[in-house]
C-alpha cells in the first residue's frame, strides 16, 4: 500500500466520474479480471449479442435477400455515425469496408495516382508493421522511394523530422495520429498543413485514435483517412474497418480495386467499370452485413458518452497510470515509454522494462490482468474510458509491483512471441 496515493482515492475518482455508470453497457464476465486492452480489442457491448441475434434471425432468416434493400446502405449510415461522433468528419466522408490494410493500400495507391511526377513515399519507421509493408509493396511495384522517418520508440515522431524530409519530391505522408506502441498523439492540423505546403497528401491510420481521441479530420483539413473498428469501438473481433476521403477530393480519386460496389447504376450490370464521383467508388464488393451491424450498439454507447468527455478521462487514466509507474515500479527497473504530456498521448501508455514479454505474461497468468506486450521491451497498457474504473488502474498496478516485487516473472517461459 502507499500512502500517496490510497486506494479510496481512486474509489472517490470512480463515484465522480460522469461515465462511471456506462461500464454496465458492456459485458464483464469475470469481474476480478483488470482488462486494460481496450487497445486491442474493445470489450462487447451489452447490447450487441442481442441485436445481432435479432438481425440474423429476422433479417437473414426472415427477410432474406429483401433485407438488402436495407443493408446495402448501412456502410454508409454507420460511416456517418463514425464521421459524427468519433471522427469529426463530415456526412458523405466516411464509409464502412474492408479492412485496415486493404482500405489503406487503397488510399495510398489512389494518393500516388494522383500525384504523377513525385517518387517520395514517407512513413514512420516505427509504425504499425502492415503500414509499412504495404507500403514498401507499393514503392517497390511502382519503382518509388520509401523513405522511413526516424522516429522515438517512446515518443513517437518529432514534427522536425517530418519537415526536414518534405519536399516537392513527397507524394504522400503516411502517419498513426496515435502510435501503437508508445501512444503518441500527433498534432494533425500541423502535419496536414506542412504536408499541403508542398503539395504532398496525408493519409492517416486512425486505429488507436477513433474512439479515443477527438480526431476533427474536417476541422484539421485532413485528407485521407483509414481505421479499424475493434478497438476503442468495440466492434469486435475482425470487425470491418472505415475509410475517409475528403470531400473535395472524392472525384478526382480512383481506387486501384475496381469492384461493383464503386459502380456507377451498379445493378445494371454493364460492361466497364465507371465509378460514382463520390465516396461510393472507395467500396469494393459486398460489404459484411453482420460486422457492420455490430457498430451500431457499440457507436450508441459512445455518443451518450460523448468523445470529448472519453478523451478527458482517457487522460486522466493515463496520467494516474503513470503517477502510479513513477511511484510504485521506478525501483523495479521500469520506465515510463510514452509522452509524459497527457496532450501528446492518446489513451494507452507504454512501460519499458528488460523483462516486458515475461512481466506481460505474469500479468495475465498470475495476477489476472490484460495487458499486452510489444516488442521489443514494452508493456503496453490500455485502459478504455467507456469501462476501465480508476480502481482498476489501482489495482492493475498494485499486482504489477507485486509481480515486480517477487520476481515471479522469472518463472515464466520467456518463449517466441505469439498473438496479442
Ligand atoms: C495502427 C494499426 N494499423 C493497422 C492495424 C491492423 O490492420 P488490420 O485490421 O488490417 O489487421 C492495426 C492493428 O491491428 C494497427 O494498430
Ligand atoms: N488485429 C489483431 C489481430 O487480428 C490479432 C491480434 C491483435 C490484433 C491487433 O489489433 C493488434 C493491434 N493493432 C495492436 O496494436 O495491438
């Protein structure tokens, strides 16, 4: 126990915040499991079993294939919901497709059409692995350079560095609003205007921002945009991603998949390919009707709650994970590994320790807390303010320094690295 910071403390935190009463909205099977992957993947709303229970009972098993003249325009719909309450983005911008990697691929090969003559990709080199990948395929299938930008494992991307390497040379930016690893939060408006400065396109992953963050990508002048949906949207497991474009620039973009879903009067069936001019020529094929549907329970409980009021406590979560690292674990080799500055990170926060793999398993096999482990040193904890209680990160953190305490880690297998 520490005096510093008692408990009860973060008991009177819990019985002020406006939230609190949200965590009933979601399942917790096992109350003395701490979950603080939210980062990861979002819990299940409460309401979600039944609705998607509902829809393939009364809507595959009922209405079959007249259920379509309905569901064809829910990736849409439930864009607009996304644009609405989680990404500040306008109606007609966001859509619901694909996945993450296929939707960016799509993006930035649109992005790399349309700016003939320049031969510079850049990206974090710390960013999440299928970004990167997807663009060195890129680059090297279009004879390209990919220039990877150093970058800070605990504090993500300096805005100077960015600078220093764009040019006129730059067709396209590829950043993470929030890193993965570390959760360092970019200042958007201040990359997308340097990038315009030199006629480059921006295009963001926004999985670690949306639901966490207030993103504004109208207010920042954002013009691409892609994410997933299973993390702090609690989507679910393999949920399908979103997709914006600014509208501005819907018409002058085409996508590489030329699919029936971006078809001008697609149910006529005709020969060539000839794209809507607006956001519809960013879909591909048939979108996953039972996914998407899962969108809609887990979007009502965020716009009750608000993004702006998540984002405050998001903060507040983190700054008491890291008081509590500072206070508590400092003397067992950990450091804090993300942005001390609570305006620079979004929801979740790094810790280093030698022993990361090892303390990550520990964690969740003595001690019931999820977490998870990035490599190559990092705890990675994520709390998710629609659910996580203050008392959790108390808690969390007291049977960390616990494990830290012991040294029961050293009886874990420190083995190869697996799923999560
Ligand atoms: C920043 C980022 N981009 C992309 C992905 C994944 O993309 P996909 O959903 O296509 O697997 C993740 C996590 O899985 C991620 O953290
Ligand atoms: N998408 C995932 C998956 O299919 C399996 C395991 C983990 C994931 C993830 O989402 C990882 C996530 N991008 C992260 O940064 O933790």
């Amino acid at each position: 126990m520490s005096d510093e910071f008692p408990r009860y403390l973060f008991k009177e935190l819990d019985a002020a915040d406006p939230l609190a009463e949200l965590r009933d909205r979601f399942v917790i099977a096992d109350h003395d499991l701490i979950y603080l992957d939210g980062n990861s993947l979002g819990r299940l709303p409460a309401a979600t079993p039944d609705h998607l229970a509902r829809l393939v009972r009364d809507g595959w098993g009922g209405q079959l294939v007249r259920g379509w003249p309905t569901w064809i325009d829910w990736a849409r719909r439930i864009g607009d919901r996304l644009a609405a309450h989680a990404l500040g983005a306008r109606p007609d911008e966001v859509v619901v497709s694909d996945s993450t990697s296929v939707n960016l691929y799509k993006l930035a090969a649109a992005a790399l059409d349309a700016a003939p003559g320049r031969r510079t990709i850049l990206v974090d080199a710390e960013d999440f692995p299928t970004d990167r990948y997807l663009l060195q395929g890129l680059a090297e299938a279009r004879g390209l350079t990919l220039r990877t930008l150093p970058s800070d494992l605990d504090q993500g991307l300096d805005l100077a560095t960015l600078r220093a390497a764009l040019d006129d040379d730059v067709a396209l930016v590829v950043l993470s609003a929030v890193s993965y690893r570390c959760g360092a939060l970019l200042d958007l408006a201040a990359v997308n205007e340097a990038a315009r400065a030199v006629g480059a396109y921006v295009l963001w992953d926004l999985s670690h921002a949306a639901g966490s963050v207030p993103v504004e990508l109208a207010a920042t002048g954002a013009d691409l945009a892609v994410g997933c949906t299973y993390k702090y949207l609690n989507g679910g497991p393999g949920a399908p991603a979103f997709l914006y474009v600014r509208r501005e620039l819907q018409e002058r973009l085409r996508q590489p998949i030329w699919g029936w879903f971006g078809q001008r009067d697609q149910f006529a069936m005709g020969p060539d390919y000839d794209p809507v001019p607006d956001l519809d020529r960013f879909q591909v094929g048939t979108p996953p009707v039972l996914g998407m549907a899962a969108l809609d329970p887990a979007l009502d409980v965020l716009a009750e709650a608000g993004i702006d009021r998540v984002r405050e406590k998001g903060r507040r979560l983190g700054e008491a994970i890291v008081s509590l690292a500072d206070a508590w674990l400092t003397p067992y080799g950990f450091t804090v590994a993300s942005p001390r500055d609570p305006d620079r990170r979004g929801s979740h926060v790094s810790l280093h320790h030698p022993e990361a793999l090892r303390i990550s398993r520990a964690l969740a096999e003595q001690a019931r807390v999820v977490g998870d482990y990035r490599a190559p040193d990092r705890l990675r904890l994520g709390p998710a303010p629609l659910y996580t209680r203050f008392v959790d990160v108390w808690d969390a953190m007291d049977r960390l320094r616990d494990i830290a305490e012991r040294r029961s880690y050293e009886r874990v297998p420190a083995g190869p690295t697996r799923v999560t």
